[in-house]
C-alpha cells in the first residue's frame, strides 16, 4: 500500500480519489440540474445554480500556495489536506439532509453545495499536487486517463444513479447515498502510504518537525512569498501561457454548447430530465472511460500536442456539423448521438490538456502551479454556466453549436501557426 513502490497502486488510488470528486459533482451538475430544468425553472436560474456550485473550484490558485507552504506531514506530504477535507466533505454533503424540496429551498441547497465544493476543490488541489510528486513522467498519460476515468464513473453514479434515486425515493436519500459512500472512500484512504516511511496515523507534541539533512526550514515549507512570486513567473512564460490560453478556449467552448444542449432537450425538447441524466451516466460514462484509457496511451507514446490537435479538429468539426443540423435533434438517435458525442469532449481534452500542463509545472511549486491552471479550467465551466443562461434567452442552442465549432476551429489554426507546444512539452520533468 505504498503509492511510490506500486505502479498498479498508482492507477487504483487516483482512479478512486477521483470517483469521489465525481459523484458529488455527477448528483449536482447532472442530476440535480436536470432535476431543477424538468421542474420548470428558467435557463437563468438553473445556470446560475450551477454557477454557484462550481465557484469554489475556481478559487484553487489560493489553495495551491497553502498545499506547498504546508505540505510537510509524518502520514504523508500534502496527504493531510486530502484526510481532512475529504472528512469535512462527508459533513458538507449530510448537511443536504436539511433540504427537503430542493426548488422551494434552492438557496439553501446551493448554499450547502457551495461549502461541499470548497473542501472537495482543496482536496482535488491536494491529489493533483500529490500526483504530479509521485507518478513517473512516462506514467502520466496513463494515470490521467484513470483520473478522469474515476471522474467519469463518479459522474455516472451521481448522475445516473443518484438521479434515479432522487426520482424514486427522493431528495433526502439521494444525499444520504452520496455522503455514504464518501465516507466508505474516505476510510480507504487512511490506509495508502504515499512513502514507505510514512506512518497511518499522525503524531503530536514537540520534537514531530521534519528532520532532513542539508534542508532549511525554507527549502522544506517555501514562504508564502516565494510561492506566489514563483507561481507567477511560471504562469506568465510565454509558450505555457500561450498553450494554456489555447486550452482554455477549447474547455470554455465545449462547455458552453454542453449546457445549451443538455437545457434544449429537457425544456424546448420535452425529454425526461431522469432520462437525460441516465444516458449522460450510464452508457456516454462508459463509452468516454474507454476512450480514455485509450487516449492516456497514445499521450504517453506520441505526447500530448499530437493528441490534443486532433481532439480540437474532431471537436471543431463534429460542433459544426452537428450545430447545423439542429432541426433533426428531435429524433431520439440524433439526440442521443449528441450526448454521448459531448460526454466525450471532456474525457478527450482532458487526455491530452493534464500531461501537457503537468510538463509544465516546475518543482516545488508543482502543486500550486498545476492548482492555478484547474482553477482557471473550472473558470470555463462556470463562466459556461452562467452565459448559457444568457445566451439561450437571445438564441437558440443549434446557433451555439455552430459559434463553438467557428471558436474551435479559430483555435485549431492558432494552434498551428503559434507552435504553441515547445520541446518541454515532451521531456520528462524533474518533480
């Protein structure tokens, strides 16, 4: 149970931490949008639900610095953070048993949604800092792909089965369900060492600070001062700046034609939000966790740049295909072709966006640098969210399809005249 002697492990322990950011975020942003759209709420109100709930992930440049100022533990460097927010998480996602009609009671339940998305956002920070210390260069392709894989299975049990149970047995179980099986994570994680000098349980009194020879205090938990000046002399070089933004238009594009389509078929379409919830987990999930794992391989044999050209020139073209054929969305295949096509859209920039940003990242500040770039990739789902709600109020969904395809296909271009991936990109680097 040693994280650095076991690549086996490696691949089994991110796959789960990320089953546990995925389901709260499948019952929240599947199951319970959906929920809200089928009870007849307007495109505004639903967006900015959705808004509030992925705020906190924006805010992960803070936790970053803190993660790395703080990082020293006797269970594990930076393991702390993850035991104990995943433990606040668990209290956050009971406290949705004081919700008892979620459209009646919808700012008490985004409120109880937002505090649950703080401590789950830091304990994501904490897992991708932990991630990029501990998993060889040459497994990184692999293991994102089974990070995102258990961001998908998560999604697809909190959207697809905690939908069914929030239909069937009601709002309160479906909480109940997901704060269980937090919880039932939460333990497994006591028992994975990250070194094998790593002890399970913590120690307290005077004499437990980090004895290392030849290593300051400093060089152990950098300043504050120091962490952020170097996070932004990181974050404003010019090729991973300019990769970055290209990422980010990418993600910002295919959320916002996700959103506009998943409320033209609920509301202008009349298709059963529980049905709509279903087929996003249930078969899209598994049809987009394959494709992962294939695209974690190709990433670590061809690298990320090659990948992620290809995924934006599908992405482009399928936008504007399928944005002009709006008309035929109302025929179950079409539709349904759809949702699996952009439940894919995701998994796919995401295979070949992480080990590229990961290239990026320098040491001792590889938690809060990659931290800052999450932060700004959740900016693009809720920024998604909110102009989703504006946008359908002046335009219809098919229109968007084709803006994002024209955005994505600007991006395909840019991305070939700015060489915007340097030989860094495909180097190892030194955690």
């Amino acid at each position: 149970m040693v994280l650095r002697d076991s690549a086996r492990l490696r691949y089994v322990t991110f796959f789960y931490l990320y089953v546990m950011q995925g389901i709260p975020a499948g019952f929240g942003l599947t199951a319970v949008y959906n929920y809200l759209i089928g009870s007849g709420l307007s495109a505004h109100a639903v967006g900015s639900f959705a808004a509030i709930v992925g705020l906190p992930w924006t805010f992960q440049f803070v936790w970053g610095p803190l993660i790395d100022k703080y990082q020293y533990s006797i269970i594990g460097h930076r393991k702390q953070w993850v035991v104990l927010t995943q433990l606040v998480a668990v209290l956050a996602s009971l406290s949705l048993l004081l919700v008892r009609q979620p459209v009646a009671q919808l700012g008490l339940m985004s409120a109880v949604f937002f505090i649950h998305s703080v401590f789950a956002s830091i304990q994501d920070a904490s897992v991708d800092a932990i991630a990029i210390s501990v998993v060889p260069a040459a497994e990184r392709g692999r293991v994102n792909a089974f990070m995102r894989g258990g961001f998908l299975l998560g999604w697809a049990v909190g959207g697809a089965a905690l939908s069914w149970v929030l239909h069937h047995g009601g709002f309160g179980r479906a909480a109940l369900a997901q704060s269980l099986a937090l919880l039932g994570l939460t333990v497994l994680t006591f028992f994975i060492k990250l070194e094998r000098t790593d002890r399970l349980l913590p120690r307290f009194g005077p004499g437990q600070r980090p004895i290392v020879e030849g290593q300051s205090e400093a060089e152990i938990n950098p300043p504050l001062g120091w962490l952020f000046a170097e996070l932004w002399r990181s974050m404003v070089e010019k090729h991973s700046l300019r990769a970055f933004g290209i990422i980010f238009l990418a993600y910002l594009g295919g959320s916002l034609f996700n959103n506009a389509y998943t409320f033209h078929l609920i509301h202008s379409l009349h298709w059963a939000d529980a049905e709509v919830s279903a087929q996003q987990g249930t078969l899209g999930s598994v049809i987009a966790f394959g494709v992962l794992l294939g695209g974690g391989i190709i990433v670590d044999r061809l690298g990320a740049a090659r990948l992620q050209y290809w995924v934006m020139v599908g992405l482009a073209g399928f936008l504007l295909t399928f944005g002009s054929l709006g008309a035929f969305w109302s025929l179950k295949a079409v539709g349904f072709t759809g949702l699996v096509v952009m439940n894919l859209a995701d998994p796919l920039l995401s295979a070949a966006a992480m080990p590229l940003l990961m290239a990026f990242c320098r040491p001792r500040i590889e938690g809060s640098q990659f931290t800052t770039y999450m932060a700004l990739v959740n900016l693009c789902t809720v920024t998604a969210s909110y102009l989703n709600g504006w946008l359908l109020e002046l335009t219809s969904a098919p229109v968007i399809g084709v803006g994002c395809g024209l955005l994505l296909l600007s991006l395909v271009v840019a991305l070939r005249r700015s060489q915007a991936h340097p030989a860094l990109a495909q180097q190892p680097i030194v955690a």
